[in-house]
C-alpha cells in the first residue's frame, strides 16, 4: 500500500513522499507536487505506483521539520473543484429523515429517505450498467481546501460549524478529457448543520463552507471496508467522540456509480483540472446535539491511513460587500 504526502522544507522547497506499507516516509526524487507527479504519469501511461518505483528512492523525509501540505493543490485554484454527495451512507439519511419529519410533521416519508433508498435499490449497478444519481452539491473551488493542521474558519453568518468525517476521492482530468483517479484522502467536509435543517433547500448554502483533506493521499484500490474515529476537543480535553465508517460495503452507491454521475457532464471534464470528490457519512456531532465554538479541534483518524486529520475551529467577520453598477 503507498500513500502520498506534499511538504513544504523550511527553505520554501517542496517536495512529495512516499510511504510505503506503512514504513517511513521516503521523497520521491523528481516529484514537486502530487499534481505534477499525477501529470507525469498520465503522460508516461504509468500508474502512479510505478512511477515513484520506477523514479527511485530519495532521503527520509522528518515530517516534524517541514509543513505537510494538503495533498493535493493546483497552482491556479479556479482549476480545481471542491464537490460531494450526501446520503450515501444510512447514518445520514436517518439523521436527515429525522430533522425534516420534525419541521414538516408529516408522517410520509421525507424525500431524503426516499433518496437513500433508491441508492440502497439502484446506486451498485452491475457492470456496464447505470444507476440511480445521488444527491450531489458543490463546496467552492480550490481556494476552500485547507491542508491538516490549519484552521477550519466559519463565516460569522453561519449558524453552525460541524464536522463531517468521511473519504473523498482526489482525480485529474487527463490531456484528452478523461478524469483519472488519482487517489482517496481522509477529509472533513465541514458544513452548517443547522442552515440545512432549516430549510432543505438551503443544503447549498450550508455546503459553501471551507473542507479539509488529511496528509495522506492513498494510492491504488479504496478498502471496501474502513473504520475510524471523529472526536472533538475542547480545551485539550475530548468532547465528544464516535467510530465512524466508510468504503462501499457501509454506502449504498459504489464508487463507480458516484463517479460516473459527477463525470458525466462534460464541464467536469476540462484538461488540466484536479477534482476533490467528498464521498459522505453516516456520523456528525451535530445529531448528538454537539455545538461547536471557536477553538475545538477536530480529529479525524482511520486505518489504513497512518496520520490523522486535525483542524482548529475559527470564525471570521464577513464584510459587507456592496454591487457596484459599471
């Protein structure tokens, strides 16, 4: 198993890692950044394995001296688009069931429990076929990824600042179009639980929020299986925790089925972009009635990546901006 890290040397080199089951991490030679690495790639028709096999083995790379990066970035973030979809998994379909129940007080079932078990029905066709679309939202561009380790800022308009810890798959669109994954990070997709429970037609508004990736970017096959923890701490102490799931034996869309319904416009298909792809989950603070402040951190840890996720909570004041006529 490989996975990937970007840093940043103290001297302002940057550079990429390899971790190679689960052994140290080792610079790959040659490899600035994962985009250029994944662009090599693609241009030498090599999988990424290969590639940082076939590039040789550089020196060990002390994580505690440099700045681990998030890892993935591109140097023009308009090019790079941050996305999900929800209800991919049963926890969040319960907990998106529930709160709209209670603001309708219709006993009929909601359409966000319809959505999910369309997916239970529809969302792992068989090979060559397709299934049903899941839901699908849009989180900003590359601007809005923050790296591990930084802080998760809140515009002070927002009413809640909750975490959501889950995978998200990384890709390239190639030089003929084609999107080509590159690999799966942790992430905490960071949305205001609140504004959605209001109103769910202000799901999109809730999702403008920034999202964070882990260190790690795993190569090659997501396991089917994956199981971790989502903690916050406050103060040093822990708040509140709860194990977490993900890879497609807990989901009701296989990853294929999600991917093809993101790929499927051809907007999403320009050379050159990088695509960062948030894949769900079934556990937030938020349906514990958890509220977050200024300061809590958020952990995210799973096997089998060897680094957890961690991002402080901020907020920031949001000017007034006034439309100007020209």
């Amino acid at each position: 198993m490989v996975s990937l890290i970007q840093f940043r040397t103290r001297a302002g080199v940057r550079g990429v890692a390899a971790i190679q089951d689960g052994g140290p991490p080792i610079a790959v030679p040659g490899a600035t950044t994962t985009l250029a690495l994944a662009t090599w790639a693609c241009r030498e028709r090599l999988g990424l394995a290969q590639l940082i096999t076939s590039a040789g083995s550089g020196e060990p790379v002390d994580l505690a001296a440099v700045e681990v990066l998030a890892p993935i970035d591109h140097p023009d973030p308009a090019h790079m688009l941050l996305s999900g979809t929800g209800l991919t998994h049963s926890g969040s379909a319960q907990e998106r069931d529930r709160m709209h129940r209670a603001l309708s007080k219709k006993s009929q079932q909601t359409d966000s429990m319809k959505m999910f078990l369309m997916g239970l029905e529809h969302g792992k066709p068989a090979a060559g076929q397709r299934g049903v679309q899941p839901e699908w939202f849009f989180k900003g561009d590359g601007s809005c990824l923050v790296a591990p380790g930084a802080t998760l800022t809140a515009p002070d308009f927002a009413q809640d600042a909750g975490e959501e810890p889950e995978i998200a798959g990384v890709y390239l669109i190639d030089a003929d179009g084609n999107p080509v994954r590159i690999g799966f990070a942790l992430a905490n997709e960071f949305s205001d639980h609140v504004t959605e429970r209001e109103n769910y037609l202000w799901l999109a508004h809730s999702k403008l929020r920034p999202a964070a990736l882990g260190p790690e970017l795993l190569i090659g096959e997501l396991p089917r299986h994956i199981a971790g923890m989502s903690r916050i701490l406050r103060g040093g102490q822990v708040l509140w925790e709860k194990p977490f799931v993900s890879g497609e034996d807990n989901m009701s869309h296989s990853l294929e089925n999600l991917e093809y319904h993101h790929f499927k416009y051809a907007a999403f298909r320009r050379p050159g972009d990088v695509h960062v792809h948030f894949f769900g989950t079934g556990t937030l603070s938020f349906a514990d009635g958890v509220r977050t402040q200024a300061g809590d951190v958020f952990e995210i840890a799973a096997a089998p990546f060897s680094l957890p996720l961690r991002n402080t909570l901020g907020t920031a004041v949001t000017p007034q901006i006034p439309v100007t006529a020209l």
